[in-house]
C-alpha cells in the first residue's frame, strides 16, 4: 500500500527523545521546549512563538487570546477543516463563512467585505493544502474595519507570499504538527506572534492563567494547552530539515504535474505568481470529462494499493454546526463543487519518483479501462 502520507522520522528525533528521558525533562518544561518555539517563530519572521497540543488547540487559544467571545463574529472560508471553525465555535463566538476561489481552493478574497458586520472582530484566512491565500487584499480589508488577521497556516509550513512565509503575515498565525503536516511532533501545534502582549496573554491562557504574584490564584479562565519537552525535541528534529521537507513536497508536486498535465477532466493544482506553493498534499480535482467519477477512480486506485483522501467537506454542510443552528439555507457552490470532485494523491515527503511514476501510471489505465468499459 502506498499511504496518503506518512512522516519521516530520522536519526536526530531518535537522539532528541533519548535526551529528554534520560535527563528526565519529559513534561511541558525543557530546552527543547524554548528552542522549537524560538526557532519555528524566527523562521516564520516571528519574534514569539507559544507551542501547543495541537493545531486545533492552537486556534482557540489564538481567538481565546484575541479576545473574541460570545456575541462576536469571525469570517472564514466554507472549505476548510473542521478545526478552523470548531475553534470560534469553543470561543462562543459565531463563524461567518466566505465561499472559495475555483483556483487555489483558498477563500475568496472579493467575497469578504459583503459578510462583515458590527460584530465582525476578525477574519480567518486557512492556506488551504499548502497554498497561500491572497493576503494583501485580506491585509487591507482587516486594516480598514479594524479587524483582526489570525492565519491558520496548519498545513502551510515554508509556504511564501510575496517572499514572505505565511503564519507571519497576521495578527497571529496557526501551526499543526500532527503526524501528516510538513513538519510533526506527533500531536502538537504552535502559535506565533509578533506582539509581546499577545505572546504574553498566549502563555498565561495556555497554562491555566495562574496568576503572576500568586500561584494558585487565577483571574482568567485559562487552559491546559502545554506541549511536552518530547514532543519538541522530535519537533526541533524535524525543524532542522524542514527546508529539505518542503522541497521535496514541492519535487513531488512538479514530478505529478509533468506526469498528469495532459490527462483530460484532471484540473491540477496551482502555484500563483506571488506565491510558494509547498503542496501539503498533492491535490487534483477530477472533472465530468475524465470519464469516471472520483469515488470510482479511488476506489480502483485503492484496489491497486494506493491510499487516497476526498477533499474537506463545507462548512455548512455539517451536522454538528448545523444542529446549533448555524448557516440555515445558505449555499457555496465553489466549495460544495471542489468537495465533490477533490481527492488528494499519496503527497508524502518520503514518496519516491518510482512510486509517483507508478501512480500516474494506474490513473491512466484507470481512465483508459473505464472510458472502454
Ligand atoms: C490539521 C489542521 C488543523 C488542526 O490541527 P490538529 O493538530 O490536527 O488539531 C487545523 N486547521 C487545518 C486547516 C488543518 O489542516
């Protein structure tokens, strides 16, 4: 079988972890701890960053720390994991979704203004699949209303707009480090900042807020978000070859490219001018004029040992937010036409040319055998 995705784990992880339980430092203090923070932040062009649990509990804490809570709003894509949106959801504050662009499966950036109100406190742009939103415009409308940028760049470590790495470009910027992101800490997520009172506000909320001048005493209800010291080492590990990481993602994703471009009804993914594109997963939409449908072609493909994935499903197509009453009637036919025709390809950073070559292969026989049949 070949795998969705699959991390790689090396020499310097094995080392880190051995430190850890050998000098016994295996909670949430420790070097390793301070070292992947600071590096990851400075990376990303970020001066402070505050490791967490996970991704998810990265974004609450962002929109925990940014103040934003019952009776407010935040804008975000319908196409998204459900994460982005459960985290405002936690906050008791009300998600407000924008449909997506056909290109880059981002938000659409000309959809934004017409969905801001009042209690319109931020807006929640994700780097949907590794490739940067249009952040410029998304700059100038928070600028303009007052409002907010807290990036969910979960699956867009290394990725650049304008030369510049997302997860840097806001207010605040979210990280996962789950097992199949370009970097991994096992479970794990960070949160970056340039401003001190935010990273200050972060650090406390992440540690149940325990109160400065006396511990055990707390005036904010604050979480237990702590990452541990094993983590970031694997974490730090990982950090120190994240560039041969995402280079590799980006050689797959040119190698599928050149492979597929001329195999009617794929629609292949895109890198724009002004961005870097680092292909978390190699994602392709597969069209009416392909001759088979996605379901049917990952379901020969998995006959054939290949793992695949359908894209996300919409936002306001889920039960559970639905069921609170949210997004009654309302309809965003990009997002439900990406949904329905998305599937990712094996997209790890350990994928061979050889495997990449015998994919594109089978998706060929595939399409041949079917339009026959
Ligand atoms: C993976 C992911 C998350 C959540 O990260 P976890 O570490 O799994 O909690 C959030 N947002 C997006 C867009 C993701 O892909």
């Amino acid at each position: 079988m070949i795998p969705v995705c699959e991390p790689l784990i090396g020499d310097k992880e094995w080392e880190y972890v051995k430190d850890c339980l050998e000098t016994n430092w295996i909670s949430s203090k420790g070097k390793y701890i301070e070292e992947f923070e600071r590096k990851f932040a400075h990376y990303c062009g970020c001066k402070y960053g505050i490791s967490t649990t996970s991704g998810t509990t990265a974004l609450h804490l962002a929109i925990a720390t940014a103040g934003i809570g019952t009776g407010d709003e935040v804008v975000v894509p319908a196409f998204t994991m459900a994460s982005t949106v459960f985290a405002i959801v936690y906050a008791g504050a009300k998600p407000v979704l924008v449909d997506s662009e056909r290109e880059t499966w981002n938000i659409d950036v000309s959809k934004i203004e017409e969905k801001l109100t009042p209690r319109t406190k931020a807006i929640l742009p994700v780097h949907i699949y590794g490739h940067p939103c249009d952040m410029k415009p998304i700059l100038d409308i928070a600028k303009k209303h007052r409002l907010s940028i807290i990036e969910d760049a979960a699956e867009a470590h290394g990725a650049e707009y304008e030369g510049r790495k997302v997860g840097g470009l806001g207010d605040i910027g979210c990280f996962s480090f789950y097992a199949n992101k370009i970097i991994t800490t096992g479970e794990g997520g960070m949160m970056l900042t340039n401003r001190p009172e935010i990273a200050e506000k972060a650090s406390s909320l992440k540690d149940l807020a325990y109160f400065k001048e006396r511990r055990f005493l707390h005036t904010d209800l604050g979480f237990n978000y702590r990452m541990t010291n094993i983590q970031a080492a694997i974490g730090l590990a990982q950090f120190e070859r994240i560039e041969e990481l995402v280079e590799r993602r980006r050689a797959n994703a040119n190698l599928y490219n050149s492979l597929l471009k001329d195999v009617p009804g794929i629609r292949l993914p895109v890198e724009k001018p002004r961005a870097r594109n680092v292909y978390w997963m190699y994602a392709v939409l597969i069209e009416e004029k392909f001759g088979i449908s996605r379901d049917e072609l990952m379901r020969r493909l998995a006959e054939k040992g290949i793992e695949t994935r359908t894209f996300f499903i919409p936002m306001h197509q889920q039960p559970a937010l639905i069921n609170m009453g949210l997004f009654r009637g309302e309809n965003y036919p990009v997002a439900e036409e990406i949904s329905r025709q998305g599937l990712y390809l094996p997209s790890g950073s350990g994928l061979s040319a050889a495997q990449i070559e015998h994919i594109c292969q089978q998706i060929k026989k595939i399409r041949r055998k079917g339009i026959r049949e």
